[in-house]
C-alpha cells in the first residue's frame, strides 16, 4: 500500500505535467507513459495487497512477495518517471550513456521480479481457500490471466528486437532496440489517450486486458451478489461460481482474439473476417454455457416457503 500511495502521488504529479509540459516523443506528451503506468499500478497493486490479506497459509512469504512486487514497481515506474523528465524513452532506449544503460539492465530485471511475484502469489492462491466458491474462482482465473498479460511483457523487452531511429524531446537520435507494434513504424496514429495503433498490430492491448482480467472478474462477481439480494437463483454459490466461469471462459476468449490479432499485425479497430470469426466463435460457446446454467439454475430453484394462512379469528381468546 505504500506503493500504491507513492504511484498515486506519480498520477497526480504526471497529470500536472500534461497540463502544464508540452514536450513530446513519438506525438505524445513525455508524461503520458508514467501517468498510464502510475494508474495501472494503483489499481494492481492495491489488488494484491488485498489478495495477500486474505492469505490463511505462508503469510510470511506472501509478505516478502508482495515486498519484492513493491520495491520493484517503485523502481522500474520510478526509472519511466525520470525518463520522462529527462524527455526521453523509458522503454527500448538502447543509447549508450551510462544512466540509460543501467537503467535498461534494472528496468528489465524489473520485469522479470513483477512477473515471478505475480507468479508466485497465484501459485499460493491456487492452492489456499480464502474465500467462498465464486470468489476463489474469480481470484484464481483472474490472477492467471494476469500473469500471462506479464507474459506479454518478455516479447516486448526480449524478443521483439527490432532496431529504429527516432529522436527524443528535444530531437536528440534515440535508438529503440524494440517495439510493442507489429508491422508499425514507432509514433504512428494512435487511439485517444492509450495510443494503441490504429494502423498495425499492437502488443499493449492484449498484455493491458490480461493484467485487468481480476479486476473485471472482481466487478462482475460483486454485481453477482448485489443481484442476489433480490434473484433466489443467485444466491446458491455453485451458481455463481458456474457464471464466474462462464464470464471467465468469455473474457479469456477475448484475451487470446486480441492477442492473436495484435500477432498478425492487425489494429484493435479494424479487425477482418478471421479476428471478428474467432471471437465470436468464444462469445457463441460462451453464451451457449450462460444459458446452460441459467436454464439449470432456474429448474433447481427452491421457491421460497409461503406461511399458511391462519383461520379468522384464530389466536383469540
């Protein structure tokens, strides 16, 4: 949590800076990358620290995972933050000053120290009850598809080696020694804000939904039990751990469309015939299996017990 409060300050100090800093690299404000990061990384972070409270076993190595997870994204979000005051890459920047090369050696270690905390935590959460049915599935599928969102993150800093000349802040030659487009030139058209690619491939988009997946699974499993409160149906857990499913096996289906897209080079916003058949083939099986349990839910339902009416004028004397 005291990350959490050190990348609030970063939200708010990079919002600052877009307001006020007109700098930019690749046609965005050298402040957009620490502030996406800072956001990220609250919302992450306070995650799992939420996760590790719920911990009944190995509460102190869940501790010094979490640590590790915390003094890393402190560092390597830190490493953009100066980067972006310096007005230059965070991310690729194979330039030979000694700050930047030792920079790009922690900063990718980062990655590898996010990533295996990440791991490790899933690992402990699979086998360890913390909560009811819904919720341990939703927990479990969603922390897994966020460590394979990470995963994303070694193609981007390792295999995608792709050497480009671009200039910094100040049009000073920068050498990105990789990319997370596919079949883009860097500072190409971009959505609003995200700046993904809307010409080309884009790796951001399905390493941004994995990492999310909890979250969206944590939100669909409160609407569940507020819904309880008034559907009968619902409020068994096996039926609300069967629906966690159902939207688990759906969110991961879109998972694995944009990251076959993002692979074939393809925009987010301008999918073909194969993208738009993939995922509708997940969302068909997807709502075939809602039906399925809603029908069953329904058909198993104890109707609630009415109490007998009494007799006029029973109970007086």
């Amino acid at each position: 949590m005291l990350m959490v409060l050190a990348m609030t300050g970063l939200v708010v100090a990079s919002a600052i800076g877009l307001a006020v800093d007109n700098r930019e690299i690749l046609n965005e404000s050298v402040w957009l990358k620490p502030f996406k990061f800072g956001i990220a990384f609250v919302l992450y972070g306070a995650t799992l620290a939420w996760l590790l409270s719920k911990l009944r076993k190995a509460k102190r190595l869940g501790w010094w995972t979490g640590t590790v997870f915390a003094v890393t994204g402190i560092v390597d979000v830190g490493f953009i933050a100066v980067q972006a005051a310096r007005g230059t890459f965070s991310h690729f920047n194979d330039n030979a000053d000694t700050f930047n090369q030792v920079g790009q050696k922690v900063f990718m270690s980062g990655v590898l120290g996010l990533f295996g905390a990440s791991l490790v935590v899933a690992i402990m959460l699979l086998f360890q009850r913390v909560g009811d049915a819904p919720l341990n599935r939703a927990i479990r599928v969603g922390l897994g598809l966020a460590v394979a969102g990470m995963g994303i993150a070694f193609y981007l800093v390792g295999a995608n080696t792709d050497r480009q000349q671009v200039t910094d802040a100040y049009g000073h030659p920068v050498t990105l020694a990789g990319s997370h487009g596919i079949g883009v030139e860097p500072g190409g058209p971009g959505m609003p804000l995200t700046h993904w690619s809307t010409v080309g491939g884009d790796l951001r988009v399905p390493h941004f939904v994995g990492l999310h997946a909890i979250h969206f699974l944590l939100i669909t499993l409160l609407v569940l039990h507020l819904l309880a409160g008034r559907i009968a149906w619902l409020r068994p857990e096996r039926v609300r751990a069967r629906l966690i499913g159902v939207a688990a096996f759906a969110y991961a289906g879109v998972m694995a469309t944009v990251t076959v897209q993002a692979f074939r080079g393809q925009a987010l916003i301008h999918p073909d015939a194969e993208t738009l058949g993939m995922l509708g083939g997940f969302l068909a099986v997807s709502a075939l299996a809602l039906a399925a349990v809603l029908t069953a839910a329904r058909r198993t339902a104890v109707p609630e017990q009415v109490a007998p009416r009494q007799p006029v004028g029973a109970g007086r004397s």
